[in-house]
C-alpha cells in the first residue's frame, strides 16, 4: 500500500463501525482522532457515516444497505443495488467534524476505523468503485512519510510490508499473460510475494546492525542520568524537549511528527551532564508491527533512569491516552523505572481546572513549555531526582593522573578538593555506576 502524491486533493469519508465492545464515547473520539490522522496525510474529511453491528467481521464489512448509500457518496452506482433490508445506521456529527449533507460523488476515498482483513478490503474497494484504507494502514503511511532517519526508515519500511504482503493482488496483466500460456511457472502474485519477503530478510539484517550502532551508544550514555519523554502523539514531548534542552528539534502541530529518538544535554548544563531524549509518540490502536519495530527506538525509554509521562492536560481524554502509553511501554518491557505525570499545555486551562486536576493527580507537575517558570521548575525537579541517585564518596588522585582529574571535574559533582603534598583527595556525589568504573581505571594505572 502506497497512499498516492495527490492526497492533498482527496475527499475522505470516515466509516466507524459501532460493536457492543466499541461504541458511544469511545467510538465518537475514536473518529475524531482518525479525522485528524488523516488530515495529517493532507485528506480533506467531507464527512462521517456509522453502523451498529454484532462485530467488524463480516465478508463485506457493512451491511447492504450502507454499502449502497456509501457507494452513491463515492459516485459509484450501479455496483450495488439498494436493498430493503433494515441496517442499523446513523450519521455521527462532530463539532471538530463537518456536518454538512454530502452529495453524489462527493468522496474518493473511504476510511474505516477499525482494521480491515485483506479480502474485506478487496470486497469493499469493489463495491465502493475508490480507495478504501482502514485504520492501520493510514498510521503506517503516516509513519513513512515522517521517518527521517536510517533507523526509523528501517523499522517503518518493515512494519509496512509486514501490512502490504497479505494485501497484494495478481495485477491484470499477470492473469492475461497466464491465459495466453506466457505465465509458466509462478504467477506475479507469487513472485510478488516473494520479492517483499526477500526485502523484509534485508530489511531485518540491516535493522540488526544498526540496532548494535544504536546499543553502543546507549551503552557509552549508561553512566549518565538519562531522562525519557514519553507520551501520547501531539502531547508536546518535542517543545519540552525544546525547552528543556535549547535543541532546534522539530516541533509541529501534527500526529506523529517525531519517529526518531533525539537525545540531547539538560540546558542550563549540570555537572555531571543530564540527558534528555525524545521518544516516538503513542496512539490507541497502535498497529502491533510498529510496536515492534520501533522496539530499538522505544530502548531509550527502556535504558532510562527517569521516564517523564507527558499529557495534554487540555485534552479531555488524556486519561485514556495515558492508558494507552502505559500498555505500549509494558509491553516493550519498560517496567520498573520512576515515572513522573506532566501534566502539560496548561496555559490552556483556566485556574478552576488546573486546581481540580492538581487534587485528581497531586503528584504530577502542572507545566506549561510556554511559561519559562515552569521549564525553570521542571529542570529543578529532574535536577533533584538526579541528585537522589547520586552517591557522596572520597577519591584520592595523584598530581601526575591529569587525565583522571580532568574527567572527575567533567563526570561528577565535585564538593570539595583538599589538596595534599603528592595528590588531591576529592569528595564527589556520582552515580554508581561512574563511581565504580573511575575507582577500577585508577587501579589499573597503579
């Protein structure tokens, strides 16, 4: 799948299909967050259609008598003849949605919120006469236009073919050839087939090498405090990340603008260093194939000492979505290490509401990237939490071992220097893992 470079110019109409599982609010904010997904990929969204059935598993998704409204909206008549039977069906309005009454023809792409089998996408893409996507695979397109490195294109290339391989379909032109006797042997399906599963092998053996890159780095970074932002997409990660570091990373107002892991210094420098990465963003939904993937990416969050948990707190369903990032990160093995809820964009909330969330999370830090008190204040408090893991300790250092001296007073927080007649006995505050590995160098040179 390949969504087409003219996407600016498609009109998408959203189908959401309402279970005894996924309905009401649930299914209403579902939508709404579709339409912004595919806004992202430059869709104008003309409207929103509904059904209420038993499940999402039937051979052609909706009933009969939606699939013939919808395809009068696609300008595809003649496919599908109207049926009389009685589908349970509503229009879903919006206030973030458009309302209006769509005509004939007034969609060319159909989008359904929730995920489609291979055949049910097949059947429906017949029946409606344009392009159907489900839910899954916008995320992926989304993923692949904003992937900017090696390694994010890597993962996002594998969890893209991973979706396409049980979607692709004998072209037309391989069935002709084999009517006329040319297709001996495998068909283009086959070969098709084969050619993307040879892609992923590759795909796969390059991914591991730069996953072994990326390991080392984190490895030579384990002796510093390392603090992760994580969050749901469009939280704010990338301005706190911003604002916390100086960094020129990018920040825009979009559903998954960040794929790649930036990590960068603690601004104003402490000593020692802090540092600060930026995660890929979460969404409900999240195809599994890129919680995979982007395991190596999601590493960062796995190897930090503190994880800063980065909502909306403008968001009416930031509660839910912080569900949802709590699920992403158990199930990539993040477990065990200190969380902090930020609650951000709080200049965008009136005092009543800052004060009634402070009583509903009287833990989380209430910021605002805007407000350079609040950067102020969050700096202090993961300066704090640094300081906590720390450990005060004496090291005695000869007047020859410049080196050593030169990487105490870069490394650790030096309290004090007492200087004697053959050596300087330093007392330090580091951690462990610092402390430990600069005591075993010094015995090595002795």
């Amino acid at each position: 799948m390949q969504l087409t470079a003219k996407a600016s110019s498609n009109h998408a109409l959203l189908i959401s299909i309402q279970t005894p599982q996924f309905k009401g609010d649930e299914a209403a904010a579902s939508l709404a967050e579709l339409a912004r997904l595919v806004t992202t990929l430059g869709f104008k969204v003309v409207g929103t259609q509904s059904q209420r059935l038993n499940s999402n598993q039937k051979v052609s998704v909706l009933g009969s008598g939606k699939l013939a409204e919808i395809a009068h909206l696609t300008g595809n008549q003649g496919l599908i003849e109207e049926s009389e039977e009685s589908d349970d069906v509503d229009e879903m309005l919006f206030t973030e949605l458009p309302s209006e009454n769509l005509s004939f023809g007034s969609a060319d792409v159909v989008v359904f919120d929730c995920d489609l089998s291979p055949s049910q996408l097949r059947n429906v893409e017949n029946q409606l006469g344009v392009e159907v996507f489900d839910r899954t695979g916008i995320i992926i397109e989304i993923f692949s236009r904003h992937a900017r490195t090696r390694t994010a294109r890597l993962q996002v290339e594998i969890a893209r073919l991973n979706y396409l391989a049980p979607r692709l379909r004998e072209s037309a032109i391989g069935n002709k050839e084999r009517q006329m006797g040319k297709g001996a042997g495998e068909t283009t399906l086959e070969l098709d087939r084969r050619k993307v599963r040879d892609q992923l092998a590759e795909l796969r053996r390059e991914l591991v090498s730069v996953q072994d890159e990326l390991k080392g780095r984190r490895t030579q970074r384990s002796e510093l405090f390392c603090v992760a932002l994580v969050g749901y997409t469009n939280a704010g990660k990338s301005s706190m990340m911003r604002a916390l570091t100086g960094s020129d990373v990018l920040v825009e107002n979009k559903l998954f603008a960040t794929l790649d892991t930036t990590v960068r210094a603690l601004q104003p420098i402490t000593q020692p260093r802090i540092l600060v990465s930026d995660t890929v963003g979460f969404i409900k939904k999240l195809p599994h194939d890129l919680v995979a993937s982007f395991h190596s990416t999601l590493a960062e969050a796995h190897d930090a000492s503190l994880l800063l948990y980065v909502v909306d707190a403008s968001d009416a369903s930031f509660r839910s979505q912080l569900d949802v990032v709590h699920e992403v990160l158990k199930e990539v093995g993040v477990d065990g290490i200190t969380k902090q809820l930020i609650l951000n964009k709080s200049d965008q909330l009136s005092d009543e509401e800052q004060q009634a969330l402070m009583v509903e999370f009287p833990d989380a830090v209430m910021t605002s990237t805007r407000n350079p008190a609040d950067i102020t204040k969050l700096h202090q408090y993961i300066v704090n939490i640094a300081q906590d893991e720390m450990i005060e300790d004496e090291i005695i250092v000869p007047y020859t071992a410049n080196g050593i001296i030169g990487e105490i007073r870069s490394s650790m927080s030096v309290t004090k220097e007492e200087y004697e007649y053959e050596h300087i006995t330093f007392t330090v505050r580091s951690n462990p893992i610092n402390l430990a590995r600069l005591k075993k160098q010094m015995q090595n040179k002795d």
